[in-house]
C-alpha cells in the first residue's frame, strides 16, 4: 500500500503541475526501459480487461431477463450466438464510449464518481445481510 502512495508522490514532487495523467509518459522516450514499461503496460491491460469483464457479463447472462433464452433447465448454453453477440455487443458500446470520451482521465473520474458510492457503502450492506440471511436476530441491548 505504501508502493501506491509513495512513487505518485515522488512523482508529483519531482515534475510538479507537469506532470501527465500516465505517469510513465514523463520518462525520457529514448532507452529500452521506457519501451518495456510500455509493453508491459499494454499486457496488463489486455489481460486486465477481460479478467475484469467476466464477472459483469456472467452477472448479465445470468439475470432473470436473460437465463431462459440463453441457457436451458440443465445449464447448457442453448443459444451461443445470441450469447456471443451479446458479449460483442457489450464490447463495441463501451468501445464506442472510449471513443467519445475526450480524455480517458475524465472518463475514469465519472465512473469512479458514479459507482463508487454503491461500491463503498451499499454493496458491504447488501453481502453482509446475504451472509447472514437467516442468522441475524434481534440483538438484545
């Protein structure tokens, strides 16, 4: 945790109001280090996403709306290209809204603001009372 506080920090004393939104970008562009950071950037974002996007996609499949025209009573994908063009489909709207997005710092900025809340305050609630769904009682005082 002290990694994450300490190189912005460093970073922000060392080129001040210059400084860019990916810190890597202030490194000087002509040795091999800048070159691998950047691959490496690169490789964890493209494994990064998809790791990131599982999660909301089976949520999806997975809802009510969906479950019986995807899958049937055992499981089994019973529609795979609907399946499919609904996961291309989730890929090219938020393609497009990278896209439109003047700068990726602000899009990151919205996001944070829009879904933080429920991920700070009310998501704890909600796994809290489904963790002990049938166990919380009454407390005496």
């Amino acid at each position: 945790v002290a990694l994450y506080f300490l190189f912005p920090a460093i970073s922000y004393i060392s080129l001040g109001e210059s400084l860019p939104e990916i810190v890597f970008f202030s490194l000087p562009h002509n040795n091999m280090f800048y070159l691998m950071v950047q691959v490496l950037y690169v490789i964890s974002a493209l494994l990064g996403y998809p790791v990131q996007l599982f999660p909301a996609i089976r949520i999806l499949e997975n809802s009510k709306m969906l479950r019986y025209t995807l899958f049937d009573e055992k499981g089994k994908s019973k529609n795979p290209i609907l399946r499919y063009s609904l996961r291309f489909g989730i890929i090219c709207l938020m393609l497009m809204i990278v896209y439109t997005a003047k700068s990726f710092h602000l899009f990151v900025n919205l996001l944070g603001s829009c879904v933080f809340t429920y991920i700070g305050f009310i998501l704890p609630i909600l796994m809290y009372n489904k963790y002990f769904e049938g166990k919380i009682a009454e407390s005496k005082l």
